[in-house]
C-alpha cells in the first residue's frame, strides 16, 4: 500500500473532482472492478464507508490493488478507534458525516487527511478552527448549490466537497458554487451494479464535471 501525505489527498481528490462512495456490501472483485473502471473514466478517489460489510478488508485490498494509481479512503469515520482502524487497512484519506474534535485530533496524529462534514456556519467555523480546510458539506441535497454559493462568501478560504444527492444533472451547479469536488454514492457505485451501467454513469459524471466552469 502507499502512504500519502496529507495535502497530497487533499490535491488528489481536488484533482479527481469527483470522489466514488461505496457503502454497502460489495463483493471484493466486483469492487475491484469498478475501481478500474472509475480509474479509465478519470474517477481516482474512492471512499469504501465503514459501517459497509467487511470494510476494512476491502479498503486494504484496493490499497493494495490500487493505491498507487488512486486514493483509497474511508468513510463514515465517527470515532478516534477508526482512525485507527481505518489507517492501518490502509486508508489514505477519512471523511465523516459529522465533525468531531477527538477524530480530527487521531487523524492528526496518524498524518491522515480527515474531511469532517459541516452544514451550518457555525460548524464550519468550528471545523476550521481545528485546521480542517477541506469539508464535507452533507447532507448537500438539503440546501443545494445556492447554499454553498452564500456560505462560501465568508469562509472562501476553505474548500467544501457537497455530499448526498449528487448527481451528474446536479454537478455543474455545484461546480459553479465553488466546490472543489462532489462525492456520489448510489448515485454512481451500488452493490451488484454491471459494469456497462457503471461505465456511463462516471463517464456523464466526468463530463459534467468537467464541462462546468467553477
């Protein structure tokens, strides 16, 4: 497996704009397999969720199997123990839904980037105060794109990744709001997916992405 640093996935999942949510139970060469086809398609961060079956396992297997080529991280992060856990299957990046001192804390100490999740104004400030520049705006879909447009104005000196409800007719506006990256879950990556249907869902989600101006 190798070990990123932590603006190293900072950079990686800008790069990619788009980060794949796993949650659920994969089987671990179907998951493969997508994780090659999210690759062709210019998809190089995948989340596998902890509380998804077997979920350190998988993440240590594609840290493995892909690691060099994309980021592998884990997801549904809510405690210090699984930072812990999390980092030694191989995790190069964590995100949580919430955000909570004594994760970024362990994270910090791991040298493992941590994208705690935010809504409200107050959270954010809370979540910068801990020296977190990268954040998870979930659930996204609540408030939409008009909602990161207004937060940003006075926190432009963080970075937001909306979270839930993505899809590729909702990306451009989310680009065009200010996110530096989207995840998608079931909208993208599901349990049993064939991969000719996954194959033009990240294709439409990379074009999206990318035909959008920020």
């Amino acid at each position: 497996m190798k070990r990123v640093g932590i603006d190293q996935a900072a950079a990686g999942i800008r790069s990619s704009g788009i980060v794949a949510v796993a949650r659920g139970h994969f089987e671990q060469q179907a998951l493969a397999d997508m994780a090659e086809i999210l690759f062709q398609t210019g998809i190089t961060a995948l989340e596998v969720t902890l509380n998804s079956p077997a979920a350190p396992a998988l993440i240590r297997w594609l840290a493995d199997a892909m690691g060099a080529r994309m980021l592998i991280g884990a997801g549904t992060v809510l405690t210090a123990g699984q930072v812990d856990e999390a980092v030694a299957a191989g995790a190069q990046f964590l995100v949580a839904p919430d955000f909570s001192p004594s994760v970024v804390e362990q994270a910090r100490r791991a040298r493992v980037l941590h994208v705690p999740g935010v809504l409200s104004p107050t959270e954010v400030g809370q979540a910068a105060a801990a020296g977190c520049r990268l954040l998870k705006l979930f659930p996204a879909q609540t408030l939409g794109p008009d909602y990161l447009k207004a937060l940003r104005a006075p926190f432009d000196q963080l970075d937001f990744m909306p979270t839930g409800g993505v899809s590729a007719e909702t990306i451009p506006a989310w680009r065009r709001a200010g996110a530096v990256a989207v995840a998608a879950g079931s909208t993208l990556l599901a349990p049993g997916l064939p991969p000719g249907e996954l194959r033009p869902r990240a294709e439409a989600m990379r074009r999206a992405w990318n035909g959008a101006c920020p």
